[in-house]
C-alpha cells in the first residue's frame, strides 16, 4: 500500500533497503501482504529509491507473479542459499545494503542472523516501529474493505442472536458461526467466543461442547474479509437476569460508549484506558485486558490502548473499544465495538444493537 | 509431553533453563503448547532439573491453569516489565539463568532482545533444532491423536470426491470441506486446495469463485483435531482423460509409492528427494518443491524431505510423501500420504484409494 512512505522514512533513517521476511510454511508475513497482496513465501525487498522486488520460491512463482501488486517478482535460484541469492540480486542491481532495515518483531533469531551473514550487511535498522504506524492509518481502499468485512461480521453476529435458543452447546453456536463465514467466503480474524456462566470469565475461553449455561454469554466474533480482519463482541442473557445484572450491564454499556466519546486527535492509548478505569470504579479491578486494539491485516495491531501504550489516535486508525469485566467461578462480561477514527469522531463501525439480549 | 528428554539434552549442553515464549495476541506457540496442552499467550521456563513453571498475563490465568499439563501456573505482574519479572521469579526460586535455552526459530528480535536484557542472560544458546528432534518423534498418545485426526480427514476427503460433481465452483468445493471440519468439531492444518485445470500448476493455488475446469483437479486437504494436523492430497479428473494423462498420473503413483518403499531407519531427507528425482526421470524438472514433511502440532515440521535435508528418519515419525508434477499454463498434480514410520515399515495415515477418480 504506502510504500513511498516507508521509503520516506528509510531515507530519512539513512536506511538502504528494507528486506521484509514472509518464510514461514503455510502462513504469511502481514508486512508482506500489506505491501504486495500476495499471501505466501518470499522476501520482499524495498530499495530506498527504487521499485520493491518480490522474491519466491520457485513452486510460488506463477501464483505470485498472478496475484502481487508488485510487478518485479523472481525466484530464488534452488541451488544457492537463499540470502546468499539476495546478496547477488542487491549487487546486480546496484541496491546499496550497508544498512538493511528489518522488522524485529517479526522476524526470528535464526532469520535474522542468516540475513545478516548473507548479505554481509554492516548495520541492521529495526523498521516495525515504522510499519506498524504507516499500516495502523488505513487507506481508502483499505476503509472500504474493512466497512464490507464489519458489515459480513455484523450480519452472523445478528444471526446467531436470532437463533440462539436453537443452540444446545457452545461449541454448536461456534459452530453455526465459522460455517456462515465459509457461506459468504471469509476466513476468521479468530476461532469464535462463545463463553457461557461461569466460562465467561475467561476472557480467551474456548468453547467446548457443553451446555450453553444460564446467566451471561459472551459472543466474541470476527470475519476475515479480503485478507482484514474485523472484531465485535455482543452478550446475551440466558434465562431471566436479576436487575442487579441488568443494572451491571448498563454500567459497563455506559462505561464502554463514554469510552468511544473520549476518543480525540492525539490521545495516547494510556489515556483512554485509564479513563475507561476511572469510569469502571471499584468494578476496574475486574477489568483484566487493554481497553482495545487497532484492527487490519492482523486482528492485533497498531494502535493498542493498554495501560502503558504511548500510541497516539489519528485520522483513519481502525480500532476497538472493549471493556470487560470478568469474576472468577462467577461470571464475565464484555462489550466491543470497532470504530473508525475521521479526524474528528469515533464512526462505529459495528452496528449490532448493544442492548442485552435475552435468551429463555 | 518429552520435558525430561530436554532436561536431559540441556543438562549435556550446559544449558540452566529453557524458555520458551508464546507472545502473539491472538495464536500460540507450538513448543509451548506441545509441553503444556495451553493454547494462548505465556511464557513456559524449564530448569534442567527442576519443575517447569508457566507464566501468563493475569486475563489467562484462570484458563490455564484449567488446561495446562504443567501444574505450576502463575500470573505475571501487570505493574512490571514481563522479563525483568521473570528474573525475579527465577532469582526466588533459585533458577539459574546464566546460559539460556532459546529457540532461536521462533523468537523474533525484539523478544530475544527483551529477553536477554531483562534476565541479564550472559549466554543464550539455540534449542531450535534440539525441540525440532524431540517434537519429531511421536509418542504413543501423539499417535493416537494422529490416527483419529487422519480417520476425519480421510472421511471428508473421501466425501468431497463422492460429492464432486455437484460443486459448481472451487471456492464451493472447498467450502464444502471446511464445514465438514467443523461439524466434526475440528479445525484445519490449512485452507483446503482445489485447484482445477490450468490453476493446478500452481501448488499452493488458493481456491476461487471461478467454474471447476476440466481435467486434473488437485485437492490438498488436512483437518486440526486436538491441536494436531493432518494432510493428504488426492486427484480427481474432470472429463474423460486421454490414455496419455492417465499414463501420467499412474507414472507418478508409482513414483510416490515407490518413494513410501525407500522409507528406512536412519535414511537421509535428501536421499529420499533424490531416490524420488531419479524415480521422475526427465518429468523431474516439473517438480518443483520438497519430496515431503513432518506433520504434527504444525502442519510443516521435522523431518524435511527437501534437497538438502540432513534430517534422519526414525521410528515414530510422522511425514508426507507427495510428489507432483507442475506445468506452468498447462496442468498440475500431487499425490500425497502420511506415514507413521513404525520403525521397520512405512504405515500409511492416509487410508482414500488413490486411483485416479474420474468425474463426468
């Protein structure tokens, strides 16, 4: 996508070229994605001056040169070692590599220090700071796909809500939902939540095949549209809730919307936790996780709101709203929206109503 | 599962402790998850001749301590930098940590780093390819979990191909598979291959809304059941096949039957990819990727069957065969088992017959 930023910023970091690593088997490198489309092997190479070059294996050539934004793709050459290779490429093409800029918080030990040798590069850049803020405001483009992926998610989430007294176990209502992503082509930002009583107060539960159990459930849920992820999370009521609940839910409701009307220009993720604690009171000690995440190619990315992130909120950042509050052998609750920062207000973009639902 | 047989390697290595780091938001690390049965972030620290300890944040510590095998599950302290944490863990409970044990294949930089500063860890050393070795040869219970994942893999492989005519699209076929692994209640190794006509040359093509084409139709398919993969291709052909695309396919049968017979104690990775070449005669040039892998908790593992491979086959390892044949434009295919290597034979995993079914 912004690769002209990222060149931007390489020459003003006296960085030569970035070299972004996609080596793992049968998964991709989010970086690499982002910048090529391609979903698979390969290194992309990213001069500070010149046009990017897509390096696959030999099997992926056909599929990469097919699918890659990037025009320049080649194989590696089987027979040398593949950094190696990449030294010989750099020099017939005149790529400077005295400083090689790499994203350490993606790439291994082993990876590195292979690079390292092959190139024979005298300086390494760590660039993840710098690609996780260009991929943390979304483009146009990347804002339409995430509006038709929010509008899928949306859609299933509704669905099961509607058919929710149908489903005699977690893992059933888990189940209907990864099947109605397969139905209208999307993968899963995450394998569903469908967290219920007591489970409920574990926020990364996984759903078994028990009984849906009375009290509150949590439906935590995402599709996978076009290679970005969404991320929304509803509860429902099974049985009849006490008004002390009903009183509780509202709280964090209530908690959760303010959340979403502190979001300003420049405020730093640590500030809009803390805020959401202060409106949490004595209930912020069961509040065990960040207040949200940025959403895109991963479902966790820039910016985070825990309570160190010194990220600041700008125009186009895509990210969640999440408090959750979670008694242990009791209950848990939690109510998350996704939002689109314009510049000047937080636009939702999950539109499942927040109101409790409730189930007999 | 194998915790003393690492101790065991660590202590001939002068290695104090191992740590292991399941950092990533939203997925897990294999090796942790391999020792524990815990699917989510942590930490995993084995002495070399103590117990081992699991560390996670606060959210996840009810969950694991419910799931994991290690009994010693502790939350790390939100207020304080997880490693320098960890070293105070380690200094308490008398852990030495002058040399560290690391994976060097799956820490990225920045952990590495983080790590090494806050234990002040004078020496780390790579245990990368001691857990490769040891997760390479299954035990009894690892079989076991295999075996049955293999039996829902081959019923839904078996069932697609009944099926076959019916689906109108790739994208559908594969659809069609993914929600049969669902309602077995598992996940997937990967995102189903169907790849049909001119698209099959690409191995790793991803599936699209786009009419099934005649002739060879790959179908690369592998269920997750209790954290284990599972994979196993199969051909069918769409129209009637000439005899000289039947000739071909059964020369490549044979090429990887043959390949199944090779399998021995102590042979080399290379030395099968070689037999397999030499088995493919001048078609070897179509070939373009390794002869086969280690499948387990990740779908790609020890033993690799590439070029180069020095890695040795022994008893109760758990690999691919699949060779295949790619021609650019024109057409693709692969045939590929599973076998259990039981210590004198080849036990293949992957029980669907594999002539070639033809679909009209």
């Amino acid at each position: 996508m912004k690769i002209k930023e990222l060149q931007k910023y390489m020459k003003s970091n006296k960085i030569d070229v970035a070299v972004l690593l996609s080596l793992h088997s049968m998964s991709y490198d989010s970086n690499v994605y982002y910048f090529t489309n391609y979903e698979g092997q390969g290194v992309l190479i990213i001069p500070k001056s010149s046009r990017p070059i897509l390096m696959v294996p030999e099997m992926e050539l056909e599929r990469a040169r097919k699918v890659s934004r990037i025009k320049n793709v080649f194989a590696f050459d089987r027979k040398a070692k593949m950094f190696l290779h990449l030294r010989e490429i750099l020099k017939k093409r005149k790529i400077k590599s005295g400083a090689v800029g790499i994203d350490y918080s993606s790439a291994t030990v082993e990876q590195y220090r292979a690079l390292r040798k092959g190139l024979k590069a005298s300086k390494t850049r760590d660039i993840g700071n710098a690609l996780k803020c260009i991929r943390g405001v979304k483009t146009t483009a990347e804002i339409k796909i995430l509006g038709k992926g929010f509008g899928i998610a949306d859609a299933i989430v509704r669905s099961a809500i509607r058919n929710f007294r149908k489903f005699k176990t977690e893992e059933e209502a888990a189940n209907y939902m990864k099947c109605e992503a397969i139905k209208r082509n999307c993968g899963l930002s995450f394998p569903p939540i469908i967290a219920s009583g007591k489970n409920a107060s574990m926020p990364h539960y996984k759903p078994r095949s028990v009984p849906i159990q009375k009290g509150f459930c949590i439906i935590d849920f995402g599709v996978c549209y076009k290679g970005y992820c969404t991320d929304i999370t509803r509860m429902v009521y099974v049985g009849k809730p006490t008004e002390k609940e009903v009183g509780l839910y509202n709280f964090l409701l209530r908690a959760q919307e303010n959340a979403i009307r502190n979001v300003k220009s420049g405020i730093k993720g640590a500030k809009l936790y803390k805020n959401a604690v202060k409106d949490l009171r004595h209930y912020a000690k069961f509040f065990t996780h960040g207040l949200g995440h940025g959403v895109g190619i991963d479902i966790h990315e820039f910016p985070s709101l825990s309570p160190k992130s010194k990220d600041k909120i700008e125009k186009n950042m895509v990210f969640t709203i999440e408090p959750g509050l979670y008694l242990t052998g009791k209950f848990g609750m939690r109510i998350e929206d996704t939002i689109l920062f314009n510049g000047k207000k937080a636009e939702i973009l999950t539109k499942v109503p927040k109101r409790l639902v409730v189930v007999k």
